[in-house]
C-alpha cells in the first residue's frame, strides 16, 4: 500500500525589522484634492528599506514558497503580499494560520490602481470622497471576466474589500510594489491585532522574513466594513469610522448594521467580511468583560485560588484596583502604564498581584491602547483580564465592545 508524505513545513526564517525614519519622503498626490494617482518621490530618496520591502514583495511570487511582508497603517499592522499572486496571498494565510474560507482586504496606493481591479459604483463615490485614504473598507463587485486578483483573496466570494489607507508609507509600499496588496492584521490568528512592530514580531518571528516599522499605528483598530451592494447597505464590521458619521453621507442614511459581536456564520458558510465567522482578538489569558460599569470585587473573583496574576483594564468608572501599594510602574506602553501591586485579605495576607491598565474615559483613546494592553498583559503573565467595558454607541466605541466581546471568555452584565 502506497503513502503519501505530508509536505514539509516551510522554512524558519530570520526575521528582520526595519525601521522606516519619520521624516522620510513617501510621495504626494499628483494632484491637489484628487486620490487618482499617488506619486513616489525620486528613487534616490526613498527609503532603503522601503525598497527591499517592495522587492522581497515583487520577487517572492515567482518561487515555489511565498513569505509575506508586515507594513503599518492607520489602523493596525497588516501582513501584506501581492494580491494578483495565489502563491503570495497563500504566504499570508499560511505565516498567519488563518482559515482559508475568511476573505482578505485589499489594499490600494490611489484609485488609479482601484480601477483596474472592478467598477466602482456611484453609491461609493461621496464615501470615498469623506473617508478615504482612512479606515473605511468597501464591497466591490468582482468581474465577471479579467478578474485580477487571486481567488485566495475572496475566498470565494462574489465581492471582496477593497481599502486605501490613511498611512504615506502603506500608500508608498504600494506604489512601489505596482499591484495591489491583500493585507489581514499582522498577527496570529485569532490574536490581538498588532498597533506596534514588536506586537509582529511576537506572533510571527520566525514565520515572515520583513516587519517595516513605522511606529505606532494612530486608530488602533481595524477599518470599518460597509456593503453598498444591497439595499439597505449594511456595516459589515465596525472599525475607525463610526456608523452614525456614514449615516451623514447621501445615500448611508439608511444603512444599517449588519454584524453580531458574536460569530455571525455558521459553519459551512463563508463570512462576507473579515472578523465575522472566528474568535479573534484573544491575548492567552482568560479575559472577562464586564459590560456595564459596575466594579469587580476582584478579592471575590480570587476565591477559587489558582490565580496568581490577574489584569484590569479600565475604561472609566473603575477605580484602582490594585490595593494598598505603591502602585509602581511595571512598564509602560505608548499611553498608558501598566501600574503592580498586590491585592490582600483582611489579614493582610497577599491574594495575588494586581496589573492595573487604566485606558482613560476618552473611547478613541480606548481604542487606540486596546490591543497593546492585552498583549502587554499576557507578556506581564496575567492568568486573567478584567476588562471595564465603555458604552455601546454609532461611533467608534461600537469597534470597541465589537472586538472586545469576540475576544472575551466571558461576558457579565
């Protein structure tokens, strides 16, 4: 009887991180208030490191192994591959572990570029004008003949997202590239999203070979996903522009939302959208999300034992948790301070340690230090994540109870 052999796994590779300096010249648009074309700067001036992105990009399509490249944007890192290349889109899902029935957003440097990859129909025309380049993705028809992207890329589907990001140096990587880059979050799957090089770099060392570092990433959570297809149109997944904002453009003021905060897909069904069918967002421990404001008697949640490290991040009303200590400064990430100390009895016998993140009352706030305090957390070694929920709302904060009840293991009232 004959086997078959498994094939092998890919390579483990040096990964690398290259930081692209603030004040580099990452190109301008060819013309004032027009997204038709974005124009590089002369070769000479671009980055170094910028090149050998969009090299390792361009070259790596025409071998049997494909490893994408992590780039910053607005929202959070993306893990970014030519998205005409099945042998490249397959990198990202492979360096990522992601399923391959979940569709991937594509990435655009101008409209130019869009256009070779679908029609744009005029329901899209004053969105695009208000929100983009920003964290606004939108559903395109996928042509019927010529379709240019690889079928990785829509999983399928009939549609596929299509973004331009607010980031010069995404835009730039892009144009460089000269094709469209299909670009999840640079994480492992069902991980925090990434808002910092270092976030890539924990989840995929050893998997991509580059991580461009741009800094940290301004929104902190992922673009927003609208379907202007169907009537109503529909908010597929909230993001960095806030649905009642899409509600003051003509033609949105209907739109309606269409996502859970759960899975929305069952199985055997393909999610629309990116985020709408698997857990996500999930640091290593357990996270617990209190939905209202009302305070967590931590000591009580101790009673079990077993727990030796416990997180709190707080969003507002929450006050310090973390005893009678000094409080000193464990570290502290761009925003917030992760503050230690240690909860105790009545006795003063030591219960655990407390990690205290407080995000503040400000929900663009929340939303941009969100995902760094769960990774920070879970490197810190928290067994468990109390999570201060913030008030459900048409804006952003909608983005924000979205991720966090997807990532959370339990919800309390």
């Amino acid at each position: 009887m004959s086997t078959t052999n498994p094939p092998p796994p890919p390579p483990k590779l040096k990964t690398r991180i290259l930081t692209i300096p603030p004040s580099s010249p990452l190109g301008s648009w060819s013309s004032p208030n027009s997204l038709q074309t974005w124009t590089l700067p002369p070769t000479p001036l671009i980055p170094p490191s910028l090149t050998l992105a969009a090299t390792a990009l361009t070259t790596s399509t025409a071998s049997s192994f494909s490893t994408p490249v992590a780039f910053p944007t607005e929202t959070v890192y993306g893990l970014g591959a030519d998205a005409t290349s099945s042998t490249a889109v397959k990198g990202i899902y492979t360096a990522k572990g992601r399923p391959s029935d979940n569709p991937l957003i594509v990435h655009v440097s101008d409209l130019s570029m869009l256009s070779t990859l679908s029609t744009i129909p005029e329901i899209y025309h004053e969105l695009i004008s208000k929100f983009w380049p920003g964290p606004l993705t939108i559903l395109l028809p996928v042509p019927t003949s010529g379709q240019l992207l690889a079928p990785e890329v829509t999983a399928g589907l009939t549609t596929f997202g299509a973004r331009m990001p607010d980031s010069p140096l995404a835009r730039a990587l892009i144009q460089l590239v000269g094709k469209p880059l299909a670009a999840p979050s640079a994480n492992a799957s069902t991980r925090p999203s990434p808002t910092k090089a270092v976030h890539v770099l924990e989840d995929l060392e050893g998997k991509i070979e580059l991580i461009l570092d741009g800094g940290d990433c301004a929104v902190g959570v992922e673009s927003t996903v609208v379907d202007g297809l169907c009537d109503p149109p529909v908010v597929l997944r909230p993001g960095g522009v806030g649905i009642e904002e899409i509600r003051q453009v003509k033609g949105w003021k209907g739109v309606v939302k269409g996502y859970k905060d759960r899975s929305e897909v069952g199985e055997g069904h393909k999610p629309r959208a990116p985020g709408m069918k698997y857990k996500h967002y999930s640091p290593r421990a357990r996270v617990v999300l209190f939905e209202g404001h009302k305070p967590v008697n931590v000591g009580k949640e101790l009673e079990g034992g077993g727990l030796k490290k416990v997180g709190v991040i707080r969003t507002g009303e929450w006050e310090g948790l973390v005893g009678e200590t000094e409080g000193r400064i464990e570290s502290e990430e761009g925003g917030f301070a992760v503050r230690q100390g240690s909860l105790r009895d009545e006795e003063g016998k030591e219960l655990a340690t407390v990690l205290d993140v407080d995000l503040g009352r400000d929900v663009k706030g929340v939303a941009h230090g969100l995902f760094a305090a769960l990774r920070e957390l879970d490197r810190l070694g928290a067994d468990i994540i109390f999570v201060e929920g913030v008030s459900d709302g048409d804006d952003i904060a909608a983005a924000v109870m979205n991720r966090l009840r997807k990532a959370a293991s339990e919800i309390r009232p």
